[in-house]
C-alpha cells in the first residue's frame, strides 16, 4: 500500500524523503500530496521531523525540482516529446489538452492555481514549457502556488494527529472550490482589463 511504503520513507530518509515523494508525486500521480503531505505533517507533529517549516521548506523544494522535469520535457521538446514519455509519466494527451487550454485562457495564473489542483498539478508545468515562460517566473509562480498547498495539507496533518488519513476526502471537494474561485478571479480580471483598453 502506498500510504505504508511512504511512511517508511519518510521515517527512513525525513526531510530528504518528504522532498523525493513530492518530486516523485509530481511525475508519478498514483503517489497523491493528499497523502503525503499529511501524513508529513503528523510526523512533524509528533517530533520526527524537525519542525513545519522544514518540512513545508523540503515539501515545496521536491514539488518544484519535480516540475522543473515536466517544464523542461515540455520546453525541449514538446508535444511529441511530451507523449512519447507520457505513458511512463502516466500523462494523458486529452489531460494536456485541457491544462492547455487553461493556460491560453487564463495565462500565467494558471501555473499558481494549478499547483492545488490534483489532476492538474503536475500536467500545468507541460504547457508552461512548451510555451517558453520565462524560467525565473515559473519557478517563483510554482513555488508559491505550491507553498500555499503544502502548507495547508501539511497543517491539517499536523492538526489531526493520528486521523491525517481523513485528509484526503475533503481535499478533492476544496480544490474544485480553489478552482471555480481561480476561474471567476480570471474572468474579473480580463474584464476590467477589457475596459480599460476600451
């Protein structure tokens, strides 16, 4: 079970083992953050790992250092790149479809809001790549949106102690909150932009 094979790593490897599960989650989707991220918050609860901000510190680094794969995959050599390495990376063309259209419509904000997307997470770096973002701005947009996330599922672990596995469940019903907010932010703001072009 992956919830147990990631608990040793953690115990095995701390902070060094939170950053290569996040690394691993974002190229491999069968090991979700919803797992990993609280139950790293219920090991730094109860002293395991040193502290939360380490652990947000380790979580994030991994998170980033994972997209930076998919983005270079993407800026290198994109789409038929992309799939020819999609089955390994467990990408779908029609997944990176739609995070594409995302970007087109909505831009860099994309890249921020994608990171607490499950689903979406991973696949946003491909687009950004292809693309060509600027390196500097999708590492600072990836690295915050990504902070934001961690921080809240490494805080509920922290919170619940022994019950982290219940994390998971609600976090697919508040991501979609974080989406439909993301999108109707989008839409304000190309319009006020609209406007004041006109």
């Amino acid at each position: 079970m992956i919830s147990g094979w990631a608990e040793q790593v953690v115990q095995s490897f701390g902070l060094w083992g939170v950053a290569a599960l996040m690394l691993l989650e974002n190229l491999f989707p069968p090991i979700p953050s919803e797992l990993v991220l609280p139950l790293t918050g219920f090991f730094a609860s109860r002293g395991d790992l040193p502290g939360f901000v380490p652990a947000l510190l380790a979580a994030t680094l991994g998170s980033l250092l994972g997209a930076f794969v998919l983005y270079a995959l993407g800026r290198r050599g994109g789409l038929p790149l992309v799939m020819r390495y999609g089955g390994v990376l467990r990408l779908k063309e029609a997944d990176l479809d739609r995070a594409d259209g995302w970007f087109d419509r909505y831009g860099v904000w994309v890249v921020f809001f994608g990171r607490m997307v499950p689903g979406v997470r991973s696949i946003v770096s491909v687009p950004a790549g292809m693309s060509e973002m600027p390196l500097g701005r999708f590492a600072l947009l990836t690295a915050s949106g990504s902070a934001v996330w961690n921080a809240l599922l490494i805080g509920a672990g922290w919170y619940l102690g022994e019950n982290w596995r219940q994390v998971s469940g609600p976090v697919s019903s508040a991501s979609t909150v974080v989406l439909a907010v993301a999108t109707v932010a989008m839409v304000l703001l190309a319009l006020q932009w609209w406007r004041r072009r006109r």
